[in-house]
C-alpha cells in the first residue's frame, strides 16, 4: 500500500461524501480494509453517513457485505447505529442475500462482537435456501464458526451445510477442518456422516500442514464430541508431541491435555509428559482458566509422578513423606492461584473451576494434600467459604 495515496483518498472522499454512490463508498471502505489501512475519522464518518434510514434502506446485500467486512478487517467497531441498520435492511431484503454473503456478513458481524440473533436467524434461512454449489467449502467453514463464536444454536442449519460439505470434504483446508469441528463442539452438535469423513481424512492425511494451534483445537474438540478412535488419536499426538516445546502456549497445553483427559484410553505417553514439563516450565505465566485446566487434567490423568523427573529443588519446608516432588509441583499451581487471586477476585466460574481443582487433588492425593503447607491449605479453604450451591448457581447464571 501506499499511505500518502490512501490519505489523500480519504481526505477527497471525506470532502464530497455526499456526492458518491453508495456503492462506491462501500468499496472505498472495503478496499481501505483489504489493504490494512486505518483511518478512524473516515470510518467513524462514513458509518454516521451510512446509518443514515434514507441511505441504509438503499444499500444492497453485496453493499452490506463489502461494507462490514471493511469494520470486521480493521477491528474497528462502528458507532451511530450502522451495524443495527444493516441489520435491519437485510431483514428486509433476505430473499436477496446469496450464501456467500451470508459467510462474509455473519463472519463479520460475529469478529465485531455483534451477535443479533434476530438476524442471525433471518439470514440462516436465506443459507439454507441458497443452492449448495453456490458455496465454496471456506464459506461453509465462516458460517458455522460465526454461529459458534456467537453462540447461536442452528442444528437444521449445521445438518444441511453437512450434507452440502460431505462430498467435498477433501477440499477443506486444514484452519477449516478445525473451525468446523470446533464449530460443531460448540453448538453441542454432531452429524454422523461428515465426522465419518472428516475423522478418515485427519487420521490418513499428513498433519505437519496443520498449525500448531488448529491441530491443538482440532484434538480438543474431536474428543468433546467423543469422535474418532485409536487410529486419528494416535496420528494427532505423535505430530503434536514432535511440534517444537517453544510452540506451546498455555492454551494449547490446557486443549491437548483435556483432550487427552477426554479419551484417556488413547494417552499418549510422550506428549503428556513435553506437556508436563512445559506446564511447569511456564506455570508462572498461566492465567486462571488454562492454570486450573490443565493442572486438574494433570491430576485426573494421575501424571502427578512425572514431577520427579523436573529440574527444581524442593521447598526448604517441604517434608519427605507420601511425594514430595509431586506435593512440590501441585503447591507451585496452588500459589500461583493465590497470586492471582490476590491480584484480582476469582470471577464465580473460576471458582468453581479451583473448587474443582481442589476436590480431584484431595481426593486423588489426600496424604500431599494434608502435608502441604498451612499457608496453602488455608488458601484451599477459602475456596470454599461461599457455598457450592450459591456459586454454581452465580456461575450458570453468568
């Protein structure tokens, strides 16, 4: 790009913004977002300009499209009501909107954090009534991650996009084999036939095309929906536990461990423990969700030994019954726990989570848990002093 060429664009659009055709405007703004260029003033006007309901009502559906993927590109939410009157004017011309603007507009809507399930449900209509060569296999992938990020349950939807990607299963890139199944996961939905497919494609195809965090993802969600056996466990494992130890972030250490939790009958012994070691290489960098979920996969997989094999000295106070190094290991979580803790108050679902974390290590290791320190299971204690029942309500609630 150039950017003084693109200023004076904006400047000159900015200058006669009345006298362009809407469409136009709408390119500008979809070509300023294509090439990564920000400019706040022209977009903010632009969108009052749009919002406009004499303007707004004009605007096509590939307008539309064109003009939200320009806000989605950018990151760059618009005020003055544009993305409600969008909303709007598609609910009016929904007969119009073709499947792959239905991909473009709710992908966009859904990376914008406007989740109108009024509109969402308008424009799944227009999805199913759309002929399915009209897709491309990407478009399929966009629509059912925007259902999924937005937590709009469509199942009619998702079974029919199903059948219209069964057959072209093999055309799917490796990002949207793992968007749909996350996608799927998310909605808590299944269709038989496209996991079928999509289970013998991952455990046959080489997976060292896939990202680190798409085959993290990919696994984790499989195993939520209890798809696939030995064979594409197997395959999915031994290329993650070959992926380079600086590559995993606490995300994907938590995903791959629950994965692992989940189908426990398909452990893999060397990624648990790379995954072991960097938990604890790292632990002091976990935020709450990923510190609580992988440490209680840890203890639910009964991985807790393998802290003999880490490169640390004991606490001075640490006694010499039952474990120490796994009593050592489990202590360095819990402090880390308090230290967040003390920096900002556990929200309800996070204390729920610990409180889980909690009742797996006493239960799985009383005598570490009794011989931890006083400090510790004092910390433990206060996990508990709102009531189960109170919390898990506030929690369900959120």
């Amino acid at each position: 790009s150039h950017p003084p060429l693109l200023e004076a664009a904006a400047a000159h659009v900015l200058r006669g913004m009345i006298s362009y055709p809407l469409y136009a405007l709408c390119n500008v703004a979809n070509g300023f977002g294509r090439l990564g260029y920000r400019n706040r003033q022209f977009m903010d006007a632009l969108a009052t300009f749009l919002a406009e309901p004499s303007r707004a009502e004009q605007l096509t559906p590939v307008d539309i499209a064109s003009l939200v993927f320009a806000f989605a590109q950018l990151g760059h939410r618009p005020r003055s009501g544009l993305l409600e009157a969008c909303a709007e004017r598609l609910k009016e011309c929904r007969l119009e909107v073709g499947g792959p603007n239905c991909a473009i507009i709710l992908n966009s809507y859904s990376r914008l954090g406007e989740c109108n399930p009024v509109l969402f449900g308008v424009l799944s209509r227009s999805i199913v009534q759309t002929q399915p060569e009209s897709f491309q296999v990407h478009h399929i992938s966009l629509i059912m991650n925007a259902y999924a990020k937005c937590k709009v349950r469509k199942p009619q939807m998702m079974h029919v996009l199903s059948d219209y990607l069964l057959k072209r299963v093999s055309e799917l890139s490796p990002q949207n084999v793992s968007n749909v199944v996350h996608a799927f996961a998310r909605l808590d939905c299944y269709n038989h036939s496209l996991f079928h497919a999509l289970v013998n494609r991952v455990a046959s195809e080489d997976l060292t095309s896939y990202k680190h965090y798409e085959l993290a993802v990919l696994s984790h969600n499989l195993a939520k929906l209890k798809a696939g056996g030995q064979t594409v466990y197997s395959a999915m494992f031994a290329e993650l536990a070959n992926r380079p130890a600086q590559d995993w972030e606490p995300k994907a250490v938590a995903q791959v461990l629950d994965a692992m939790r989940r189908r426990r009958a398909f452990c893999h012994e060397p990624l648990l423990v790379l995954l072991f070691r960097r938990f604890f290489d790292r632990v002091q960098d976990y935020a709450v969700h990923p510190l609580t979920q992988a440490s209680w996969c840890l203890v639910e997989l009964d991985a807790l030994d393998l802290a003999a094999d880490l490169p640390h000295e004991l606490a001075a106070d640490e006694v010499q019954q039952g474990d120490p190094a796994a009593r050592h290991a489990m202590r360095r979580v819990l402090e880390r726990l308090e230290e967040l803790g003390s920096k900002e108050p556990f929200t309800p679902t996070q204390r729920v989570h610990i409180q889980q974390l909690i009742r797996a290590y006493h239960y799985h290791h009383e005598l570490d848990y009794s011989l931890q320190p006083q400090k510790v299971k004092s910390f433990c204690k206060t996990q508990f002093d709102v009531s189960t029942s109170v919390v898990s309500a506030v929690a369900w609630a959120a």
